[in-house]
C-alpha cells in the first residue's frame, strides 16, 4: 500500500532522506498507508473482541506489528483529541488508546 501511496503523491528520486522534501514524500506516502490500513474503528473492534497486545491486534488486522506499532505512534503525534469516529464514538490516544460516546 505504501508503494501505491508513493506512486500517488511522489516524485522524482527519494532515496535520500536527508533531503527535506524527498523525506517529507516518504512520511506523506507512510501516512496515508497507516490511514487506509488501520482506522480507529478496526483498533475499536479489536477492543471489543478482546484484544489487547499489538501482536494479536496485527495478525487481527493482518499488518505487520511492527507497522500497527508505527501507525499508533503516527496517530498519537497527529490526531486531533479526541478523535470522531464513523460509529459516532470518540477515541482518545496517549499511552492508551480510549473509546467512549457522549450523550
């Protein structure tokens, strides 16, 4: 997904990191592979299935663990708080991850 990602909102040569903009691609092509593969309601409906750890949370949504842990670290430093869900609930992530409604 990340390569499809970068075919989307890449150009040019990026293979250097230390380069600003080619850097900013690569985090803009991550990015959206962590939106498209992990949503808040898929880390909801893991929560009410029961799991807890990221390794069974990764082989529930079939990523990598490393990437789920990736992608919780991105959500926690670029998601508005609290976020809204699709369901009408909100989640918040800090350390953990909460899930509540209001009203």
């Amino acid at each position: 997904v990340e390569e499809f990602k970068h075919m989307m909102t890449s150009y040019g040569v990026i293979l250097n990191q230390n380069n600003h903009d080619s850097a900013k691609q690569e985090n803009e092509a991550r990015a959206l592979s962590y939106k498209e593969l992990i949503t808040m309601e898929d880390l909801y409906d893991c929560y009410h299935k029961g799991l807890r750890s990221e390794f069974e949370i990764a082989e529930e949504l079939d990523v990598p663990q490393k990437f789920l842990h990736n992608a919780i670290e991105y959500f926690k430093e670029n998601s508005g708080d609290p976020i809204k869900m699709k369901n009408g609930g909100y989640a918040t992530i800090n350390e953990t991850i909460k899930f509540y409604k209001v009203g």
